[in-house]
C-alpha cells in the first residue's frame, strides 16, 4: 500500500513510517520542515490522490502558541482528504473511566497537559462529526506513552483506556495493523502495551 504520513519526523509518526516501511509499504514522509503541511488543502489532496492511506500525527503547539491553527489544519484533512482513508494520532484525554468522567476531566489529571488534552478532545469531535463519506480511524494512545520496545503485542478499547502505557513503537504496530486490516472504521479506538 501507498501510505502518506503527516507528521513523519515526531516521535509517533516516524515510528509509524518506520513500521510500515518494514512490512514492505511505500510510505511517503510529509512534515511542515519539508513544506508539506497538513494546514494546505493542495498538500492534502495530492497526498490523498497519491496514496491509499493517509495517517494525521501532527500536533498542537507545546510552547504556549495557539492551538486554533492545528484545529483549523485537522478541518483541512477533513475537507480534503475525499474517500482516501485517513488514520490519526489522537491524545488520550478524551478517553473515559469507568463512570463516564472524561480523562481530561478527572481528579489529578496534570494541569500541564490540559490545554494539548482538551485541543485533542475537540479534533476527536471534528472526526465524529464528518460527513458519512470520509472513512477515518482516530487512534487514541493509553494516557502513557513513551518510546519503548516494539513488542507486537497490545490490548484495544473503544471509549476507556486499555491500559496505563503503550510504547510509541507498539502503538505504531496497531496503528499500522489497523491500515492493513480495518476493524475500527469511523470509530476512535485506544491501545495499550501488554
């Protein structure tokens, strides 16, 4: 398969390149260093055009910038990416405990991750609320996540988390899994390392 990877020089995201590549995809590696920015509508559906796949690991800004441009670039994605399948790196903030309490929301979630949290939550419903036609997976990390060994093996969850921790590389494995055998199609799912 043909797979375009925005985001390909971050810690998940080169992860997901370099587990594809292995398994004998064509991965193309887009960044905003190399000009190939998620927030371009052309970028977008040239890489939709000429891929089979799309994966979104891009992120919101960490060094106290706005986080209206990332929000704008995932509406973008959306907008442009037509019937290409498209697979994005979530957070995990959205994910829910037993009693419904969002992550996010709940007692002891650290303040410093709160505002990338909360940005994360609201790309979650921007997937949620795409038209019918856009065929997305938005993968949500365990609320840890480290790089660490690739291990192959992992647990899954829709809404709560699978686990504490999921390794970058393993996350990478699901990630990539899920392009090869779709069983979560316009769903959020988690992972977690076992």
């Amino acid at each position: 398969m043909k797979i375009a990877v925005f985001g390909a020089t971050g810690m998940v995201g080169s992860r997901i390149a370099s587990e594809a590549t292995s398994r004998g995809h064509e991965v193309t590696s887009l960044s905003r260093s190399t000009g190939a920015d998620m927030a371009s509508a052309d970028v977008v559906r040239a890489a939709a055009a000429d891929h089979d796949v799309v994966v979104g690991a891009t992120g919101p800004s960490r060094t106290g910038e706005s986080h209206e441009p990332w929000l704008a670039s995932v509406d973008t994605l959306l907008a442009n990416v037509g019937d290409t399948r498209v697979l994005f790196v979530g957070g995990a903030g959205s994910l829910q405990l037993p009693d419904g309490t969002r992550l996010l929301d709940s007692d002891g979630f650290p303040d410093e991750y709160k505002a990338e949290a909360t940005t994360g939550a609201a790309a979650l419903e921007k997937f949620r609320a795409a038209p019918e036609s856009v065929d997305w997976t938005y993968l949500s990390p365990a609320p840890g996540i480290l790089p660490g060994e690739r291990t192959g093996r992992y647990a899954t969850s829709l809404e709560t988390p699978a686990g504490d921790f999921v390794s970058a590389e393993d996350y990478a494995v699901a990630l990539v899994d899920e392009i090869e055998e779709p069983k979560h199609r316009r769903q959020r799912f988690t992972v977690a390392s076992v």
